[in-house]
C-alpha cells in the first residue's frame, strides 16, 4: 500500500528572502490509485491551510517505481477540479514531483504548473 510518510510546511531563507514550501514525502509500493491521489490532494489543502499565507512552493516528492510525469499528470486534474485547490495551485511559484531513490538520486521531476 502507497504511504504518505511525510506533509509539512518548512520556511526556507534565501538571503533576506523568506519562503515557505509545503513538502510531500510519498512511498510508492504498488500501483497509484484516484482514491490515493484524493488523499493526497487532500492532505496538501489541509496542510495549505494552516500555513502562512505567503507559501508559494509544493514539493512532492516520490520514493519507488512510479514516473514523476506519470504521477503529475492526473494529479494535476485533481488538483484543478475544484476552485479550492485550483487558486491554491494558481498562486505557487513553483509546483514539482520528483522521483528519487533511496540513496537521494533524482531520477525523474515533472511540474504540477
């Protein structure tokens, strides 16, 4: 079974520059379900809800066999079906999936923008 291992909020300074970043940490077991990509979308409302107002950047990232492309792709229908998420979405900086290996390779990235 799919597993969300991790959602959180982290604020990341680039000089004087204060950004926050909601990241999704996914372990990817067997195939990606609609049920398992609506608990995704929803676990990335609930955490963008009680983040600052100013979060601007989504990373999720994938642990296991599946494409980030193949995952961007109806996530991103998912996250637009809907005007809640959709203005979320509307107002990131930046929105990636990346695929990695345990070892901390990247393996593929795709934009959920």
């Amino acid at each position: 079974m799919n597993e969300l291992v991790k959602v959180a909020t982290e604020e990341l300074q680039t000089g004087e520059e204060i950004s926050y970043a909601i990241l999704i940490n996914i372990n990817v077991i067997s195939h990606i379900t609609s049920d398992f990509l609506m608990k995704v979308k929803e676990a990335f409302v609930n955490q963008r809800m009680i983040s600052p107002v100013n979060t601007s950047l989504l990373l999720i990232t994938l642990i296991g066999n599946l494409n980030a492309r193949d995952f961007a792709s109806p996530m991103k229908k998912i996250l637009m079906e809907d005007e809640i998420t959709k203005n979320f979405m509307q107002n990131m900086n930046a929105a990636d999936v990346i695929q990695g290996s345990k070892d901390g390779k990247v393996l593929s990235s795709a934009s959920l923008l």
